[in-house]
C-alpha cells in the first residue's frame, strides 16, 4: 500500500490512523500541498482530483478520506471501525460527517487561499473564519456526544472507531488558531484516550517525515 | 418516517430520492431555512447541530444525510445504493463524497452568509465563488467517470446508486448561477438518465409542497 499524502492533511491524518489502528504497513508518497505538487500532473494521473489523500492499493487508487476508511474496514474488519448494528453505524457516520463535510472542507487550504487570494481577507479575517466552523460544528459534537449512552472513552463505546478518526485531525488544527476547546469538555477527554494510543500519536502531523514547520 | 426538510437544501433532495428509490413512504417535516426555522428550540432538539435534513424513523433521529442514507440501504437492501464489491463501493462513496464534502458544503445557505454578511461580498462575487467549487468539483467527477468501464448510463452502471444520489441535487445547484454544463457531458447524460426516473423527479425541489418561490 502507498499512501499519498501531507504531513498537514488532516483527510491524509484521518487514513494514517486507519491504517494504524488496522495494524497495515504502508508507503509514504508525499506530495507538498503548499508547494502545488498536487496539481503537478504525475499526481493527477493518480488522484484527478488533486487532493490528498489517495490510496494505492490491491492494484488500484483510492480517493476520498472516508471512503479509503470504510474500504480499508470492509476489507480488514478487525478491529472494527462501525458498530455493528445500523443504528450504531448512522450515529458514527453522522459523527464523522459533521466533521468531514460541515467543517473541514470549509477550512481547507484552497478555500482558505481564495479567501486570501481573490476575495483579499487578511489572516485575521481567515481565523475568525477558521475558528466560526470549528465552533459551530464542535457545537453540535459535543451536544450529540454529552448525554448519550453510547459516548464511552471514545465516540463510540470502549473502542476508537470511524468518528474519532475523523474527530482527532479536527482538534489538532483547531490548535491552528488557537480555539478554546473548555466549552467541549466531552471531545477534549475523547482526543486525550485517543492521543495515548500509538495508532493516533504516530498518525499526527508533528512525527510525520516530511514535517516542514 | 418523517422527513425534517426544505425544498431548497439539496443534502435534504438526497434523502427524498433515496426513500423514493427504496419505496418507503414518509411524511414531511418542513424546517424553512431562510426564515431561521433550523434554529428554533424546537428543532433543536430533534437535530442539536441545526441543519437539515434529520429523519425521524424507527424510535430515533439520523442526521447527515450521507449517514441517512447508507442507513436506509443497510435497513432496506433493495435496491442496493452501492455495489457489492469493496472496490467498487469505494468507489462510488468518493464520487458520492466530491459532492457531498467538497462542492455542496462551501456552497451551503450558512456559507453563503458568511461571506455576504461579516465578510460583505455581493451577489456577482457570490456567484463567481458559487460556480468556482462546483465547476473543479465536476471536472474532477467528470474525470472520474468518463473512461472508467464501471460508468454505464449512472454513476455506476444500470441503476442509480449513492453517487447519483449526490450528484443530481448539485447539477440542480448549478443551475442557480446557470454554470455551463458542457464541459460536463457524462454527468450531463447521467443527470438526463436520472430525472427520466419518478424517484429522482419527484424528488425535485420544484416539486415539494413547501416551495415559496
């Protein structure tokens, strides 16, 4: 397996994890986000859309943060990222996908340089504005979290699955622009479980090799 | 069931086409977005992040409409919404997700504020930006799909799936800013092939009870 990707990538972090917490090995391919290499078209042969990440395996690319996850547990179900009933698996997915969708695309790095660029914010303007999705959306997680039954030391019970993996990349960048995490009690105990396990603390931006800041 | 929507919300326009396609009745639940309505107490209680759409069924509440409707194939299996082979659902989930996380989310009503009101942009530049995400999020799905075997008259082969399911409520977007859809012939055939069918069609935003313009 080849994983392209960048150390800051928090879709890349959310499928580090995922191959960590599977136990897979896996090659590095990194491609320099600030730097353009994802528009250079080597990378577009492999990922047409021109972000990262993308998964080389069982002689094919993969694309999309969550649907890399959910392949890589329908093909290596232990330990399992979704619970096993139906309900379960909504709540998790809901979970991840407030963070997948309402939040991260929104503080990407493309629509964080199209502010700057042609619509001319300041980087003040772009950590109000990094920080209002982050709040807003951490809002919603943490009331969903508080007060159900099946928030454990992680999002789902006993065992670190699919929310957590898309949560913890979103608690690292919200460090970015330095967002107070008190009114988040229930997700700040979730990253603190989830950063004692190798599978996270090795999948974090810091330790990866082509860290360059 | 009952279904918390608006006509206009293109993630609540996936839903409605998914319980169509599956068959499954339900009543209509309408939360009207521009006068506020998703953030009345009320509501909130049935969805704590105040978005649509939010659907009521079997003793609980889904959000996300992803989530949602990979609930509905997993409760009602036919017809199936994704493939059967890992690979090919992984595949289908990213097309699924280039819409659903990269084009519809930096285009949503709340966004569209942003920029209008803290941020003071007008209309043209709103509309500039608008057409920006769902143009590179189509050139990339276009790619996806043109040249690939798996691509028959849907997303994936003979019947409409999870990736139509995302893709024809953002075509339906486009036609806000009346973004040109030439480059765009294979999703511009498959839109053709999808609003042929009652599920997709009646499922139209122009065909809900609660339209007001």
């Amino acid at each position: 397996m080849k994983l392209f990707g960048f150390f800051r990538s928090s879709a890349a972090f959310r499928v580090r994890i995922a191959l960590n917490l599977k136990g897979l090995a896996y090659e590095d391919g990194f491609i320099h986000l600030r730097r353009g290499e994802q528009r250079h078209a080597g990378y577009l042969k492999t990922n047409p859309q021109g972000l990262v990440p993308a998964l080389e395996t069982d002689g094919q690319v993969l694309i999309q943060s969550m649907a890399i996850v959910e392949y890589l547990d329908e093909t290596h179900p232990e330990p399992a990222l979704l619970p096993r009933d139906a309900a379960g698996r909504a709540r998790v997915r809901a979970l991840a996908e407030i963070v997948a969708c309402d939040i991260h695309p929104i503080n990407n790095l493309r629509v964080l340089r199209y502010l700057h660029g042609p619509l001319g914010h300041d980087q003040g303007a772009l950590g109000v504005w990094y920080n209002h999705w982050i709040a807003t959306g951490f809002d919603a997680f943490e009331r969903l979290l508080a007060g159900n039954p099946r928030t454990g030391p992680f999002c789902d019970g006993e065992q670190p699955g699919l929310a957590d993996i898309a949560l913890i990349p979103q608690v690292v960048n919200s460090e970015r622009y330095k967002l107070d995490l008190s009114p988040y009690p229930t997700i700040a105990g979730i990253y603190a479980n989830c950063m004692r396990l190798d599978a996270f603390a090795a999948a974090h931006p810091d330790r990866q090799p082509d860290r360059d800041d």
